[in-house]
C-alpha cells in the first residue's frame, strides 16, 4: 500500500469526501468538486455530455477514480 502510494499508483481517499458521500451526495459531483472542476469542464474533459455507461467511464478516467467509485 505504501510502495502504491509512494509511486504515485494510489491515493488516500479523504475523510471529508466519504462523509460527503454518506450524507447521499452525487459521487460525480463529490469528485468533481475535489479536483476542482466545473461541470462544464468536467463535461468538456470527459468528451461527453450525454448519461451512460460511456460517460460514467469517461467522467472516471478524467476524475482519475475507479468507475466503481461513482457508482
């Protein structure tokens, strides 16, 4: 865990967006607001504005999380 951290392959997942996620917000908009994007730049970035499975895939990569992290 440590060595994945090291190297820049992981990362912790902060207290504050878990509590956000259990108090039933978006995971999309939880991530999107962590990294510091707009929903327009989040859309711009992902190439999709449409719902999806492709967007959810996309939105991931461009979060930089796990899909099954937004789910």
């Amino acid at each position: 865990m440590k060595a994945h951290l090291a190297r820049g392959d992981d990362e912790l997942i902060p207290l504050e967006l878990v509590n956000r996620r259990l108090t039933g917000e978006s995971t999309v908009k939880v991530w999107r607001e962590y990294r510091g994007l707009t929903q327009l730049a989040l859309a711009k970035a992902s190439g999709h504005e449409i719902g999806g499975i492709t967007t959810l895939k996309k939105l991931a990569a461009t979060l930089q999380v796990d899909l099954d992290q937004l789910a």
